[in-house]
C-alpha cells in the first residue's frame, strides 16, 4: 500500500522536526503544512527530506489538512495517514494503523486513545464521550475517540468527498467527514494507541466553547435534515465500536524504547 503522511502544522517549532523524522522512518513522503505560523516551524523542517506546503496566512486545521491530503493524492497515495505535529501522537504508531488498513481497505481507521485514558482530563474524557455518542449516531455506527487526529484515510474516499475546509470549520472538519465516509459507504474501525497528554508546551489551538459549539451544530444539522436518523440511533445502542486487534507492538524506532 502507497501511503503518504500529512501533519499539519502551526507554532511546532519545538516539535515537528521530531515528529516528521521519526514518520519518515515509516513513511515517505511526509507532507508538513506550516499553517502560517508565527515561528521557526517550516525553518525547523527544510533540512529534512520533506514536502513543505506553506500557508501564508493562517487558514485552520481542516484547510492544512485537506491541502496536505490533495498533495498526497497528486503523488499517487493509495492512502493518507494524519497526525498531529505537537507530539501527541506517536508516530512508532504507524505500522498498527497500516496494518488495519490492510484488513480493513475500504474503513477509516482511526488511531483511538484507549491506553492509558484513564489518565486523561476528566473534562476532556466527558467531551470526547459526548462527541463519540452524537457522531456515531449521525454515521450510524459506533466509532471510538471521534476526536482523534491521528487516522488513515484511503485514497478512494478522499477522491469522492466534499467537505467545507474554510477556516470556520477547522475543527470540524475532522468530525464531519467521519459521518460524509459513513453516507459513501466508508465505516471506520480503531486501533488502540496510547492517551498522550500535555507533550506540547504551546497553548492548544482548540477553543473549547466555540469549536464544540460548531460540531454540535454541524451533528445536530445533519440529524435534522435526516429526521433525526432512528435508525442510526438503534444501530449504534445495538453494536460495539469495531476495534482492530492487529497483534502489532510499537516499532522499535521509538526512541523511548
């Protein structure tokens, strides 16, 4: 399977060097999408054997990624891996999700934060249960850690899909195209990666009032222009989140290792 990987980018100076060198151990080639940040984030990247897309303004996370996801495709991805560029995700992780790909070609697999979750916020664990709860039900399946970025996408639906990426759905994006897949056939499935909290010392750029209000209104749109899908509803209370055992311990490359 070609893959490539895309992480967007915006203020990582302290980590997206690390994070796109240790993906390039996996992967070639890795996308960066310097978001029009205020650092030294794309100077911290150019040394390495990357493709560097630079916004020159900031345009949000849904623009970055789908710039990152077309440039991919243009190379002849057969599937796009995306993770974050603050070092919440690992990228010693890759090898599990392509692994599920292998499984499962025509699913999203999502990378879902299920080791070590205990140890995550109390706020941030309620918000992700609420958001896993409103979108499955919106997809009509159960879907763990809806929130996670850290997914593989195959190229076929990313070719089909039209997802708003302006800069209002930055956050949204991510959300929405989990239920867009669903309606052209594409489920998604998990594998289970490890809860990494507070790896970044920059500020998150997630606004937890507004960026939760604008998925809940996307979700609830969504369910109202279906007239509130029953039987996404029934099915996700009768089923359990498809959940990839790929018998796949973490790449050895894992410096922590």
């Amino acid at each position: 399977m070609r893959a490539a990987v895309v992480i967007p980018a915006c203020n990582e100076a302290a980590t997206i060097a690390d994070i796109a060198r240790r993906a390039q151990a996996f992967i070639t080639p890795v996308i960066v999408v310097d978001d029009g940040s205020g650092d030294d984030t794309a100077a911290r990247v150019r040394g390495l054997a990357v493709i560097l897309l630079r916004n020159g303004v900031n345009q949000g996370k849904a623009a970055s990624l789908w710039r990152g996801m077309q440039c991919a495709l243009a190379a002849g991805a057969e599937a796009v891996i995306t993770l974050d560029g603050d070092g919440q995700h690992c990228p010693e992780d890759i090898p599990r999700l392509l692994a599920a790909a292998t499984l499962h070609p025509h699913r999203i697999v999502i990378g879902a934060r299920l080791r070590g979750r205990a140890n995550a916020p109390w706020p941030r664990r309620l918000a992700n249960r609420f958001a896993d709860f409103w979108i499955s039900w919106a997809a009509g399946h159960r879907i763990f850690d809806s929130q996670s970025g850290f997914r593989l996408y195959p190229a076929a639906l990313l070719e089909r899909v039209d997802i708003a990426h302006d800069r209002a759905h930055g956050f949204v994006f991510e959300s929405e195209i989990l239920i867009g897949a669903a309606r052209h056939g594409f489920l998604s499935t998990q594998v289970s990666i490890d809860s990494i909290y507070g790896a970044s010392s920059r500020a998150s750029h997630y606004r937890a009032v507004a960026d939760t209000w604008r998925i809940t209104r996307m979700v609830a749109w969504k369910l109202m222009r279906r007239g509130l899908y029953p039987q996404g509803l029934i099915r996700i209370l009768r089923t359990q989140a498809p959940l990839v055992d790929v018998q796949s311990p973490r790449a050895s490359a894992d410096p922590r290792h």
